[in-house]
C-alpha cells in the first residue's frame, strides 16, 4: 500500500527529477528513485522516509539543510551548463557552482528557484 502510493509519487514527477536528491534522512540525501528502491525493499528507512514525504518536507528543518538539498540539485542540473548573461558574459558550470555555494547574489536566486521547485514536488506526495 506504501509502495503503490511513493510510486505513484514518484510517477507524477518528471523524469529528469526523479534521480536528484531531494530528501534529507539517517545522514543521506535520497533521490525520489531511491525511496522508492527502499520502499520495494523494505529498507529500515522507510518509515522515516515516508513520514518526512507525509509532512511534505525535507527532512531536518533547518533551513540550512534545504539550502544544502537545493545547491546539491543545482550542481547536478548545472554542471555541464554555460550560462549566458548580459553583454555575451558567460558563467562556466564550475562559476556557477561557486556562485551557488557562496549563496549570495545570483547564487542565491538559483537556490531560492530550486527550493520552490522542491516545495512542489514535495507537495505532490499523497
């Protein structure tokens, strides 16, 4: 019954969502691929998991830890990514991780994008 419910979950996600860490649990981020591997596999963490997804959150509520989730994302979307700015400037994906670890500026819009991204594919759990 728990399994039907994650894999319609993760399901409803698009595809290339589905392997980027999104929860925080027992000391790892988990993929929504990944929590349903442990949910067809009975993992001890799945409880734990499917109650964080039940609160609609992240696991560990600081903010500190969804800034951390949001910029681990980021670097896995970005890093084969140029960017292009005003005035033909161009960012590299080792620029743009850096201005995403720094969190500040431009850096800081990208978390805040992705961590709305976060919230709704959060919410779309049950």
């Amino acid at each position: 019954m728990i399994c039907d419910k994650v894999q319609a979950w993760v399901e409803s996600l698009p595809k290339n969502e589905r392997d980027l860490p999104l929860v925080s649990c027992c000391n790892k981020l988990w993929t929504p691929n990944e929590i349903l591997a442990a949910c067809l596999t009975n993992s001890p963490s799945i409880d734990k998991l499917v109650s964080i997804l039940e609160a609609h959150g992240f696991g560990g509520s600081s903010p500190v830890n969804v800034n951390a989730i949001a910029q681990e994302r980021l670097k896995k979307l970005l890093k084969n990514v140029h960017v292009l700015i005003a005035n033909n400037y161009e960012l590299s994906p080792q620029e743009l991780e850096q201005l995403i670890q720094s969190n500040k500026g431009l850096g800081r819009r990208l978390v805040e994008a992705e961590i709305l991204r976060m919230i709704d594919q959060v919410s779309k759990y049950g």
